[in-house]
C-alpha cells in the first residue's frame, strides 16, 4: 500500500525554489532573449514589457503550484520504490517525464502552436528541472 504522505517537506520547497530560480535564470540572462524571439515579443518595447509584468502574478503561482506538485510526485515514486542509485532514479523519472509532459509538450510544434526554438528553450529547462529535482529527491 502507498503511504501518500511518505514525501520530504523540503524536496517539495526545493522543488519550488528549483523551478522558479532555475526559470528565473533560463528565461532570463541565459535564454531570454533567443525566447522571447521565438514568441514574437519584441525585447525592446518596454510598453508590451510592462503590459506583460502585470499579468504575470497568475503564472508564477501556478507554476510554483505545479513544481511544488512535481516534487511531491517525484519524491512520493522514489520514497515508495526505493530504487537502488540515482541513475535508476533518473532513467525512470525521464521515462515518466517522456511519457506525461514531453509527449503532450512536443503536439505545440506539431500543430504550429510554438516555434522550434521556444521548443528547445522549454523542454531544455524541463529536462533540467527533472535531473536537479530527481537527484535532491534521491539523495534526501
């Protein structure tokens, strides 16, 4: 039986922190500029820029919401199956992530809903998200 409470209280912060940090920086001086191309957003209009920050408060909740789930279900399967290293870890999380997130993810392309670039840019911080979040859920 799964004890649906047998999770880390600090896997699922650092989860958070993990997400929105990691975002902050993805989206930001690493990749914000080659995104915010892909999207059609012009870096230089400062006008579109601020419309933009004010209606960015619901997104941010929601995904600190959904990384704060993530963590819990990662945590929650490696807690229960009690696998034996973290590439056992890795490999079946990335399985997971394949088969829920990266297949719906990549029908954006396929239906011409985002560009390929902005495609690269997003499943780039997920892959990375999904490693640093299975290692710190592995190893505490």
């Amino acid at each position: 039986m799964i004890n649906f409470l047998n999770v880390s209280i600090w896997v699922i912060l650092i989860s958070g922190v993990i997400n929105m940090a990691g975002g902050m920086l993805w989206y930001g001086p690493l990749f914000g500029k080659p995104w915010m191309k892909g999207m059609g957003i012009d870096p230089n209009d400062k006008k579109k820029l601020s419309e933009m920050q004010k209606g960015s408060g619901i997104g941010y909740s929601f995904s600190l919401l959904f990384s704060l789930i993530f963590g819990y279900a990662t945590d929650l399967i490696l807690n229960t199956l009690n696998l034996p290293n973290v590439f056992i870890a890795l490999a079946l999380v990335f399985i997971i992530y394949i088969g829920f997130s990266l297949g719906n993810t990549i029908k954006g392309i396929l239906w011409g809903e985002i560009s390929k670039p902005v495609f690269v840019i997003n499943t780039g911080f997920e892959v990375f998200s999904v490693i640093a979040l299975t290692c710190v859920a592995y190893y505490l």
